[in-house]
C-alpha cells in the first residue's frame, strides 16, 4: 500500500527511511508547538485552545502535501506570521483575534484560487527580488525585536523610545542562555537544538523557582474556544486590505521558496528545474492555512526544516505523513506546553531573526534602486511594528525611487499597482 501511495522504489528510498527522515523534520520543527501557543495567547486566545489547533492544523496539513502531494515537506503555523497576527493586527491595530483568523482565511482562500489558476509564477516573477529579500529580512527584525522585548532585553525609555533592560534579571539571563544554546548546538550539527533550548530554560525556570511544574501529559484541552470562531465578515473591511495581503504575500513567497529549496537539496527537480506537482504542493500549502484559521491559528506554511528531514534521506510523502503523525501524538503534551514562559522562547524568535536576515547577503547592494527599497521594507517592519506598513512602504519607495532616477520602466505593473493602492490606504486610513 505504502509503495503504490508514495512510489518509494521510483524515489530510491525505503519505508525506515522515510520514518526516520519524519522524525528528523519533527524534532527540528517541534518548538512550534510551545512557540505558537505563547505567541498567540497574548492576542487574547486560549493557550490550550492555539496548542491544539496548533497541532492539528500542522497535521493536517502534513497529511494532505504527504498523500497528495507526494512531498516530503512538512507545515505547521509560520513564524512571522504568529508575530504579525498577534503584535500587529490584535495588538497594534486594534482588531480582534477572530477578525485576525478572518483575514487569515481569506488570504488562504485568495492563495488557493491563485494556486488554481497558475497566476502564482505572474505574482512571484512581478515582484522584484530585492523586495523579497528585504521583506523577508524585515520579519526576522520584527521576530528579533519581539524576542528582546519578551526577554526585557529591550524595554521603553520616555526620552529615546526603547533602552537596555536590567542584564541582571534572571529571565534577562536564561533568554540569553538559550539563544546561545541554539547557536552552539546548531554548530555541532544537533537536530532539535531550538526545542532542546525551549525545555532546557524551561526547566532551569521550574528549578529556580520562576516557574510551576504542571506535568508533562495529559488529555488534549478543548478547541471549543478557538474553533470556527474566525469573524469573517469583519475582515470584509477596507482597512484590512493590507492585512490580507500580507498574510498572502508572505505566505505565498515564504512557500515558494521553501519548496525550492528543499526540493533542491532532495534532487526533486526535474531537467529544467522545475518543481513536478508544484500546483498540488500549493494548494497543500494554501488548504492548510485554511484549516488551520478554522481550527483557530495564524497561516499554516511549509518549513525549511523540512530539508533536514530531506538530509536524512526523506524524498517522498511518506515523511510529511510521520510528521503529521507526531504532531497528533503531541497534542498528550499540553500541560507542557502551558508552562513554557515567553522568556524561554525568547532566543528562538532571535535564532529565526538570524536566519531571516542572512538573505540581505543577497541584495545587489551597488544598485540603490534596489538596496534602498529593501531597506525600507526591512527596517520599517520592526520600527513601525507592522509587517504589512513594512511592506506598504518598501513598494511605494521603489516606484518612487525608480521614478526619480529615471529607470521607471523597470517597474512592473503589479508593483505600481499596489504601490498606488498603498498610497491611497495611507492617505485615507
């Protein structure tokens, strides 16, 4: 059955190959199911309620890129975007959470009809690479800059907006402790550095006294406080507009090269370095946030993680299928999950910081028509707290830039497309 349903002789692999490449992704990916919750409780959510959805939105859409598909890449709720849901949409714009899961399934919905009618390689070949790059390095400022505010690395000053916390506080020190952790076990090659970090710090916190131990396992909690409770008649707003597309564009660029560049180290391309069953791959990824927006979670997405369930020898479905497995198994760690404080995953949101921000590396830098934009998107995102006004102001400063310097016909009709369309929000929001 396994061989006709993931075609394992045709892929070189073997059915303890694939178990094994699963719990290799898992183990890499598994932080998400403590970050998550964390993240999304200060929204006003119910902790029990994220975990769960947490779980089984990444589940489900493990399953449907693993039977469907035939991939062996796994998703679960996106970093990023748990932090724009949260510090943004909730708490900066003012919304509530179940208009926030409203945006979020309408971005999916918007992402499926894009996966359906092949305009993806139109809107990820419109938008130059520069902003990519750039908005991608600004979400891992934002995650860093919510990482140090969670630690009180970083707190408000009256006279310069933000200042040095006390480096003597003891929550100051293990969130310290633990990005230095992941740094160091990432170096010697140790897969699950990021969880190992997350229950390490934990426990010094129980043993310090910072912290209550709650138990390890027990029944899942209940749903009921986040399931289909998304309002989405409320993110049928005008204002919202600029949610629903960064919700979408982050997501849709977040995948496709997540795709790529696991299929790449697997040698899934084919002649022509394409991807086969792109489309199914994305609608697996699009049909993921949808569920997991019912379920009550920010956008679902394909992890890069994922590649090293790839290293291990992973090349089929059969993977992403183990991994949706154990995250089902994982909804027994609840009580777990409830005890993890914000400062133990604090290092992280600045480990992904890191990563994120390493493909500025990549920006055409003796360009300013294109360094500067990126720029723009990147540092706005953390200074104004919103990945959407991030990416608002990254596109109207390319088109005026590209203006200015005389090289506008470099500007493809969908970048002045939304660049008015930003211009216009900001001058009647």
């Amino acid at each position: 059955m396994l061989e006709k349903l993931f075609k394992l002789k045709a892929h070189k692999t073997t059915v303890r190959t694939e178990v094994i490449a699963g719990f290799t992704t898992f183990l890499t990916m598994a932080y998400i199911i403590f970050v998550n919750p964390s993240v999304l409780s200060q929204a006003g959510m119910n902790n029990g309620s994220v975990f769960v959805a947490t779980c089984l939105a990444a589940a489900a859409g493990c399953f449907i890129m693993g039977f469907y598909a035939n991939y062996p890449i796994a998703l679960a709720p996106g970093m990023g975007l748990n932090a724009f849901f949260t510090y943004a949409v909730v708490l900066g714009m003012g919304y509530s959470w179940q208009v926030a899961l409203g945006s979020v399934f309408l971005s999916g919905c918007i992402f499926i009809c894009l996966s359906l009618f092949k305009v993806r390689e139109w809107v990820i070949n419109s938008i130059p690479f520069s902003l990519r790059v750039g908005i991608a390095a600004g979400i891992g400022l934002f995650l860093g800059f919510i990482a140090l505010q969670n630690s009180g690395i970083v707190v408000a000053n009256k006279a310069t907006l933000v200042g040095l916390g006390d480096l003597r506080s003891p929550k100051i020190l293990l969130s310290a402790l633990g990005f230095f952790l992941i740094v160091g076990l990432e170096c010697r090659k140790v897969k699950g550095s990021v969880l190992i970090s997350i229950l390490l710090i934990t426990l010094l916190s129980v043993i310090f006294g910072m912290n209550h131990f709650n138990g390890l396992i027990s029944l899942p909690p209940s749903i009921s406080p986040t399931f289909l409770q998304l309002d989405i008649a409320g993110a049928f707003n005008v204002s919202m507009l600029s949610v629903i597309f960064a919700f979408l564009f982050v997501d849709l660029f977040d995948t496709a090269g997540t795709l790529m560049a696991v299929a790449q180290r697997g040698n899934l391309l084919d002649a022509k370095g394409n991807l086969p069953r792109l489309k199914k791959a994305l609608l697996a990824d699009s049909s993921a946030t949808v569920i997991g927006a019912l379920f009550g979670t920010s956008s679902t997405t394909s992890y890069i993680e994922s590649g090293a369930g790839v290293e291990a020898g992973g090349r089929t479905g059969l993977t992403a299928v183990v991994v949706g497995i154990l995250f089902i198994l994982a909804l027994l760690f609840s009580p777990l999950a409830g005890m993890i404080p914000a400062y133990a995953t604090a290092g992280a949101l600045f480990y992904v910081c890191v990563l994120m921000i390493s493909g500025m590396a990549n920006i055409e830098w003796n360009d300013l028509t294109e360094a500067a934009p990126a720029v723009v998107a990147a540092i706005m995102m953390p200074l104004s707290y919103s990945i959407a006004d991030g990416i608002a102001l990254g596109f109207i400063s390319y088109a005026v830039i590209k203006i200015l310097s005389g090289r506008y016909k470099e500007v493809s009709a969908s970048v002045w497309f939304l660049a008015v369309l930003f211009i216009i929000k900001f001058a009647y929001a």
